[in-house]
C-alpha cells in the first residue's frame, strides 16, 4: 500500500467496504438474469423488467432521499442500508430451498435492495468530501474506481462460477457476505462528520429544497450538460447490458461459467481507464480527458453486437472492455468535478438531482432492451443500443466541455470561462 491508503486508517476502511460491496453488486449483476433465466425460465423482456426494477428506486425516492442526505449525518445511513441488503439477498436461496422463489419476489428483492444502493450512494457520495482533503480526492476518486473496477472483475467471474457450481440462487450467499464485510468496515471508520449546519436556516418543505436541487442542475450549463449526457449515456449502456447475459448464453451458447469469465475479461478495461484517468487528465485537461474516454472509447461499442462464438467472443471483450475503460475513466473525472464544483450544504440534493436523471434512465433502458430484444432478436437489439452509446457521446462534443481543456473548479471560474449565462441558464446549451 501507498499513500493514501497508507496514512488515512478511516479511508482505508472505507476502501475496503467500498470494494467488498461492489464485488458482491457484480455478482448479483451476473446471478440474478441467471437465476430468471435458468430457474425461473424467464424470458427476454421478464430480464429486462428484473434490471428495471433495480434501478426504478433512483426515479421513485432519488430526489428526497438527497434532500434527507443534506438534513443529517450520512455515516448512519450508510450503515443502515448496508445492513438491509444482505438480509434480503440471502433471503433468494432460502426461497428457492422450500420452492417458493417466484419471478416477483426476484423483482421485490431487486427494488429493495435497489432503494437501499439509492440511499447508499447519495449519502457515500456526500460523506466522501468530508472525509478526505481537497488535495487527496483525486486520488482517493481514483482508488476508489480502481478497486470498484477489480472487484467488478473478479464479482463478474465470481458470479458466473458460483451459479454454475452452487446453482444461481445459492451464489447470492456470497454477495450477503460481501455486504457484511462492508458493514462491519462502516462501523470501524472513526471519523464522526459534523452535523449539518441548519441552525439560522429556515426550515422548509421537502419539496422547496428538492426544487432547488433541481434548479441548480437546470441553470447550471456544466451541471446540465454532464447530466443529459449520462442519462443519454446510461440508456443505451442499460439497453444493451440487460440483454449480455441472455444474449451470450442463446446466441453466442456459452455455458454461465463462461459467461461471468467474459465479463469479467471485458471488465479489465475498467481498471485500466481509472490507471489511465489522472496521467491522461494531467496531460491533456480534464474537459478534453472527458471527451476522450466518453466519446473515443464509446465507439468501440459497435463490436459487441459482432460476438460470434469461439475466436468471436474476443469482439466482445474488445468492445465491452473499451467501453467500461471509457465509463470508468470519464466517472473519476465527474466525480472529482462535482466535490470541487457543488456547495457542500446541497451536495447531497445536487448528488441526487443529476442521480434522479442519470439513473432514471436506466431502469427505461433494461425495459428497451427487453422490448426490442423480444420484438427484434437480440443481435438486432444490440445492434441498435450500442450505437446508441457514442451518439450520447456527442452531446458533450457540441457543449461547453469542447470549448476548454478543463472543467471549472468552481461556479466563479465557470462564469469567467463562459459568460454570465452560465450561472442563471439563459442561453441554451449548443445542439439541445
């Protein structure tokens, strides 16, 4: 260990937690289209609807939960949400012990779980800037996607192994191990963040503070155009994702084993993009190190739809691999970005705001994927979703992250860098 990881003992634990969650996340990725598929016989659009449901709590509770995430601590809310998810995962196996696992307790799982992540993530994602310096984010960003990517990798290939040795259901027994790790991380983390200064404020209504959150995201032309580009960005990612599974098991005939060693080979590429993201940035500035991960790397998404079995599987890799480099790499940037650029009393609302529209669009994209994967085929699908990728792509090239070399560390240097319009959204973003 290095750095960072060496001499901040809290930062440590919160790596550790961070990455045993996202390995057991990957694994649910990989069993829970497996266990629709080959325990319940579900069909495309079933597999579609199941990735929905994991996503739908983003649209349902996103915005209030941002709101609560401003209010109060945000230690103490990670902690409860770390502590529902593996109840409710292990609860799968049981089910399927005494037969009574169904298509719809699956869906119920994948929304529950799915709200615990939203409450999870606007928190960690507010909690973050209170716990390092602004000097050490780059890096702790930059670990913290690293190691998110390596778990993923190894969750991917875990998940496919374990539902073709233990049977799907049973795999799910890992992840709620994986979420006790993070737990009982959480709760060696010594720092006690301040409580949020409400005093002198007055008080207001859910919905005026969620209305300012989403005013900001709406006035604010760096804001906005980063959040139409993800939403655009996770529809299409979402619309392909949700069919890999079923499309390399029925089309490409791989065995589940097979199919969790090729996604996480494909995963690789995730690790190298958050190698790659701060030498690139240093070099070329983080607005032109963004269009180069999501714009240059996107188009290799075209391969996918190419996978063919044997020597074929490769263009997945390739394509896949280039596109998770390009998502991974351009997510250290945003995130680096928004802890610098948000006011640390609207983190949380600003966190969920630009979360509402990014991940709102991805439970739309598993349904897409599962409509036109059942109406057109898969192949033909992919074809379409995965063009849809670097067409998102081009919504930052026509922006203002092509008219700099970096993104703005804060609302002052954004003025000076585009004008007044900027600030208050009177002049509309360029191809919108």
């Amino acid at each position: 260990m290095s750095g960072l990881l060496r001499r901040h003992r809290d930062f440590r634990l919160l790596w550790c937690g961070e990455t045993a969650g996202r390995f057991g996340a990957e694994v649910t990725n990989v069993a829970m289209p497996l266990i629709a598929v080959s325990t319940l016989h579900a069909g495309t659009f079933a597999v579609g609807l199941l990735g929905a449901c994991g996503w739908l709590p983003w649209l349902l509770i996103g915005l209030p939960v941002g709101v609560w995430v401003d209010r109060v601590r945000r230690r103490p809310l990670m902690l409860a949400a770390a502590a529902l998810s593996p109840a409710l995962f292990a609860a799968v196996p049981v089910l399927a012990r005494y037969g009574r696992l169904t298509l719809g307790v699956l869906i119920a799982v994948a929304l529950l779980t799915g709200a615990a992540a939203v409450l999870f993530q606007t928190a960690y994602s507010a909690y973050l800037p209170t716990l390092l310096d602004p000097a050490d984010r780059p890096e702790g960003n930059a670990k913290l996607h690293g190691s998110a990517s390596a778990a993923g990798i190894a969750g991917r290939g875990a998940g496919g192994l374990l539902v073709q040795l233990a049977d799907a259901a049973n795999g799910l027994l890992a992840n709620a191990a994986t979420y006790l790790v993070a737990l009982v991380c959480l709760l060696g983390i010594r720092h006690r963040e301040p409580r949020p200064g409400t005093r002198g404020r007055p008080s207001r209504s859910l919905t005026a503070e969620v209305a300012e959150g989403l005013r900001w995201v709406a006035r604010d032309r760096w804001l906005r155009t980063l959040t139409l580009f993800g939403a655009a960005s996770n529809l299409a990612l979402m619309g392909y994702q949700s069919m890999t599974a079923v499309f390399l098991v029925r089309e490409v005939g791989l065995s589940p084993g097979a199919v969790g060693a090729l996604l996480a080979l494909a995963g690789t590429g995730g690790v190298a993009g958050a190698l790659m993201v701060r030498r690139i940035a240093d070099r070329l500035g983080t607005a032109r190190a963004t269009l180069l991960f999501e714009l240059g790397l996107s188009t290799a998404a075209l391969l996918i739809p190419l996978t063919a079995p044997g020597a074929g599987t490769l263009l997945y890799v390739a394509g896949a691999g280039c596109v998770s480099a390009g998502v991974v790499g351009g997510n250290i940037l945003k995130a680096g970005f928004q802890q610098r650029y948000c006011p640390p009393e609207l983190l949380g609302r600003l966190t969920a705001s630009t979360a509402f529209l990014n991940y709102g669009t991805l439970p739309l994209g598993a349904l897409l994927g599962g409509t036109l994967g059942a109406a057109l085929g898969l192949r033909t699908a992919l074809w379409i979703t995965t063009a849809g990728v670097p067409l998102a792509a081009l919504i930052l090239l026509f922006s203002p992250v092509r008219t700099v070399r970096d993104l703005p560390l804060g609302r002052g240097e954004a003025e000076r860098a585009t004008g007044p319009e900027g600030r208050d959204g009177a002049a509309a973003l360029p191809g919108h």
